[in-house]
C-alpha cells in the first residue's frame, strides 16, 4: 500500500456528504429504436368500455388500440402505417 495516501479520509463526515448528496439525473427518454414499436403503458378504463372490447375474445387490445387511433385521426393525427407484426 502506498505511503502517500491515507487509509481513511481526512473527513469522513464530508466524504459520506459528498457520496450520498449527489444529485441523479433523469434518464433520458429515448425515442423507440423500432419505427412503430408499442408502448407498455398502464391505463385505467370504465369497465364496460372494457367489456365491450374484450367481449369478442383474444386481439381486444389491438381492437382498442384501434378504435383510439381512428380517434386520433378524426382528431387530427396524420395517419401513419401500422404494419408491425404480420
């Protein structure tokens, strides 16, 4: 070991300061590597509109998904390709 550094900090009261007042960061939000890609997202819906579509069975989320961009369309969102998965 070397002679020329302590083996403790000089002030261990600063030291535990300076190591657990630093400031983190945000991470960044990046956009999607994939054109297209879905978001995970969490949302909460009255629950007859949610058994409305899940009353025809498996793809519901696709059905809503779509039901909201038609919506978004009317509302002014530039129509874009859809084609994902096959």
């Amino acid at each position: 070991m070397s002679s020329d550094r302590p083996r403790r900090p000089q002030d261990p009261f600063a030291a535990a300061e300076a190591m657990f007042s630093k400031k983190k960061r945000a991470p960044d939000i990046k956009a999607n590597a994939l054109p297209n890609a879905k978001e995970l997202v969490s949302l909460r819906i009255d629950r007859d509109v949610l058994e409305h579509f899940q009353a025809d069975g498996p793809g519901w989320q696709d059905r809503m998904n779509d039901a909201l961009r038609a919506a978004a369309i009317v509302d002014g969102l530039e129509a874009a390709s859809t084609e994902v998965e096959p």
